[in-house]
C-alpha cells in the first residue's frame, strides 16, 4: 500500500489521504474563528475539497467550526462524539455519525476507531453547564498496515501505550492563547505521548495558527506561535525517542519518510 499524504491546514486540522480515502480533522478554513484571528495562511480550497469523511474530536467551537463545516457542504459525511449529533443535524447537516471510544467506522478501506481523550466536551468549555456536551475523541485511521493517530485536544492517559505502535502521531503541543487550560498537551508532554504511542514520526499540530486578536503581537505570544514545535523535538531528543519529528508550518504539505527512509 502506498504512504498517507498529510496537509497540516493550521491549528488541529490536517488533510489525511489514506487508501485512496480524504479525511478532515476538525477543520478550520476561515479568517476568523469566532473571537479568534488566523495568523497563518487561510488554506486554498484545494486543500479542503473532494474530503470523504469528516472527523470532529470535540464540540470547542476552534474544532466544530459550523462556518468551515457550511464551506465543506451540509452533506458532507462528519463523525461526532456521542451525543452531538442531533445538535448538528438541528443546524442541517445530513450525513452525521456518532462514535464512543471504542467504536469504529470505515471509508472506504479505510477504519476509523474512536479513542479516549482527557479534555472537556462541553461546547461552551469547562465552565458553563448550558449548551450540548459530549465526551471528547481522539482518531486512529488504519489502512493495511498503516496507523495514523489524531489525538485532538487531550491530556496524557495510560491507554495511550494501548493504541501504539503508529506511523504518525499527530500530537497537539500548544493552542491559541499565552496559557494552557487542563486537558492540554505541552510540548514536554506531547513527547510523553509520542513515546507511550511508540510512534514512528510525529507531527506537532494546534500550533501557529489562531490567537487572541492584539495579544498575538506581544513579545509572549510571538514566542508561543513559533516555539512550541520546536521545544516538543527537544524533549523528544532529549527522551532518546526514536520518533522522528516532522515541523511543519500550518498549511504545509507534511514531508513523511519512506519506510525505507526510516530504516
């Protein structure tokens, strides 16, 4: 079977060509998200189109964006968690699936399993008890031999070691603001998980991509929209992992080794 080819869009949105199957990672195509400004390069169509499933780890409005989910068609195919899925077709989405973790899917060739995450499924975050709630999810796409883990927004668990070994683990190793709520990975973190998924190579996502608008231009924030990739490869190193990490700036083709590559 020939290699996946990935499209980092920015934030937690990736393009996953997989067994001749397009999957889409909570996208987020826009120039703004809600309160949120881009401050990297909105995608060109091209790189959200001809998609056969759509993947939504969680109800946060920076991962079930409906304006991007509008652009892509109400009937489009999009997996929800549990429990979300009467909220979205209320909006006229046609074609939506729910998982629970455990649960899997397919396109095509293509199986989509559901895993655990440790981050708030309330729509309206931690804090407000109104609105739609379902647990969080992360993804694990399998073809042949080929196992690409999306982890959305989650914390550490020890059922981490459970889904590994994976080719690709795309890890998220920051967010959009100067500080990290709980249910995050930090860069040092990420490399917990890369390690527990013995993944082959990693790609660091939620990076680099949205942030508060004025706040994005303090010295601070500069900082986070550039070094959180950077700093997961040095605990990655720093861990002896054998993962290879694969930087790539929001809306980048993801450059995977060949397995030859990889030795």
């Amino acid at each position: 079977m020939t290699s996946p080819n990935l499209h980092f869009l920015g934030h937690a949105s990736t393009r996953v060509e997989l067994a001749g199957q397009v999957a889409l990672t909570d996208p987020v195509l826009t120039r703004w998200v809600g309160p949120l400004t881009r401050v990297a390069p909105k995608p060109d169509v091209s790189a959200w189109t001809a998609v056969d499933v759509v993947l939504i780890s969680h109800l946060h409005g920076d991962h079930l964006h409906l304006p991007s989910l509008k652009l892509l068609g109400k009937a489009t195919r999009i997996v929800v968690p549990r429990g979300a899925g009467s909220w979205l077709a209320r909006r006229g989405f046609t074609e939506v699936e729910e998982l629970s973790p455990g649960q899997t899917i397919t396109s095509g060739p293509m199986h989509i399993t559901a895993t655990e995450a440790i981050h708030s499924g309330h729509r309206w975050g931690p804090r407000l008890t109104h609105g739609p709630q379902s647990p969080a999810l992360g993804h694990l796409l399998e073809a042949g031999d080929q196992r690409i883990y999306s982890a959305g927004d989650t914390d550490l668990f020890p059922g981490m070691a459970d889904l590994g070994p994976v080719d690709v683990a795309l890890l998220p190793v920051w967010g959009w603001g100067p500080n990290l709520g709980p249910g995050h990975l930090t860069p040092e973190r990420a490399a917990e998980a890369a390690a527990l998924l013995q993944a082959r190579t990693a790609v660091p996502v939620h990076w680099g991509t949205l942030a508060v608008p004025g706040i994005h231009r303090t010295a601070r924030m500069r900082q986070l929209l550039v070094e959180p990739p950077r700093t997961f490869a040095h605990h990655v190193r720093c861990k002896g992992l054998d993962t290879e990490v694969l930087h790539t700036r929001p809306g980048s083709d993801v450059l995977l080794p060949t397995r030859e590559e990889r030795g």
